[in-house]
C-alpha cells in the first residue's frame, strides 16, 4: 500500500477533468483500480495498472495513472491498494535518457520537470522526426520546470481548482461588463 501524499506527479496538468470527476465517483462508491475492474470499464484497452517509478533515492514519481490517483485524492481515499499499482525501479540518468524501443520520447529530470498533459501532437512529431536530437532541441513543446504546486497530487488539484474558478469569475465579470454595456 502507499499514501498518495508520498507520490509526486510528473504531469503539470489533467487532459481530461470530467473523465477525473466521473473516476472519483467510482471510488466513491467503494471502486478500486484493479485489472479487473479497468478490463470491466473497457475490455477493448490493455488494463495496465498505476505506474509508480521508485528512483534510486526512494522518491515515488506517478508515471502512469495520475487521473486515476487524484479521482482517488478528491474521493477522498488517501492511499493505492496493492493491486491498483505496479512499482518500476529506475534511475534518473534512464529517465533522462531517450529510449525509442519502448516509446520513451519525452526524456527529463523528474525532479526538476514536469510533462505537459497532452503529447499526442509532439509524439507524431517525433514518430515522423525520430532522433534524439530533435527531442533535446524541442524539449520545451513536453516539458515545463517543476513547480510548488507540482510537488504532491493534492496541490496540483488544488492548483488547477482555483485556476477553474479564477476563469469563471473572469468569465462573470466579462457577462456583467457586457450587460452593464447594453443596460447603459
């Protein structure tokens, strides 16, 4: 078992904030993570658990299954089950370092970056552009600095909650701008 206040995201974002909403009313109502219960969801998709990489100084990074960890963390759960999660021993040069066998195209310094949540355009780059130094000199279209609110799974969801209410109050703002402006 681990305490999802023990694991650092590597992600600076989610790609998908309604898919997080509906996974933490799973886990409200008692769902856990399993290979069966994601082979349940969707038996079309390989049911690959969270991915938890320990690096050789006992850090736990969230490799894979950030979505699934903070449906966890706003359902109010505050740990991973043993059969939620797979633990990947590695070490930081391996993390930074391209790996074009297994599809590793977005090499960093996980405690000093972050990924961007959608690679999906930069992936097609590369699938079209395959070399090491394309990756290094374009680093910065997958990667931004770490930072505090990167630091655990609650404060990038807080971070991205106030973010979510900062643009709807601008967005009230700009509604009552334009009435104040058709009322005048």
């Amino acid at each position: 078992m681990f305490l999802i206040k023990n694991l650092t995201p590597t992600q600076d974002a989610f790609r998908d904030y309604e898919q997080v909403t509906l996974m933490s009313k799973f886990v409200v109502n008692g769902g856990f993570f399993t290979r069966e219960a994601l082979l349940e969801h969707d038996p079309t998709r390989k049911p690959l658990l969270i991915a938890v990489t320990k690096f050789e100084d006992g850090a736990l990074y969230i490799r894979d299954g950030l979505h699934r960890v903070a449906a966890m963390c706003m359902a109010s759960r505050s740990y991973l089950r043993e059969d939620e999660y797979c633990i990947e021993p590695m070490n930081y040069v391996d993390y930074d370092t391209v790996n074009f066998k297994v599809g590793w195209v977005t090499p960093h310094d996980p405690r000093k970056f972050v990924r961007k949540a959608d690679l999906t355009q930069f992936k097609a780059l590369v699938a079209v552009n395959e070399s090491e130094e394309f990756i290094r000199s374009n680093y910065c279209v997958y990667l931004m600095h770490r930072e505090l609110c990167h630091r655990d799974v609650a404060s990038l969801i807080d971070f991205h909650r106030q973010k979510c209410i900062w643009s709807c109050l601008q967005n009230l703002v700009l509604v009552y701008k334009q009435e104040t402006n058709l009322a005048g």
